[in-house]
C-alpha cells in the first residue's frame, strides 16, 4: 500500500510552520541580546556608521 501523498504535504506544511516558529524565536532573541531588533521589519539594525562605510 503506497502512502498518502496528502498526508506528506500535511506534514511538510506542519515542518515548515514549527521550523519558522523556531527561527521567529531564534530572531528575537538575537535581538534581545543585540538590543537592536526590529520587531516590525523582523531585521537586527545596523548603525548608521556601518552603512555610510558601505557606499
């Protein structure tokens, strides 16, 4: 008996959503650590010293 592509896909779907749950988590707590998260944009903030030697 093959399996059940639809199961398959539930449980991909399933993986996917705990998996970004974790890296949410993971984020704000760099951020936390960082003190510079951004929980709007869900991005740590560079400081504008950085950037202006970027260009």
């Amino acid at each position: 008996m093959r399996p059940n592509p639809y199961n398959a896909e539930k449980r991909r779907r399933e993986l996917d959503k705990k998996k970004k749950k974790e890296e949410k988590k993971l984020k704000k707590a760099l951020g936390k650590e960082t003190g510079g998260f951004d929980e709007e944009n869900e991005t740590v903030e560079e400081s504008p010293e950085k950037n202006d030697a970027a260009d």
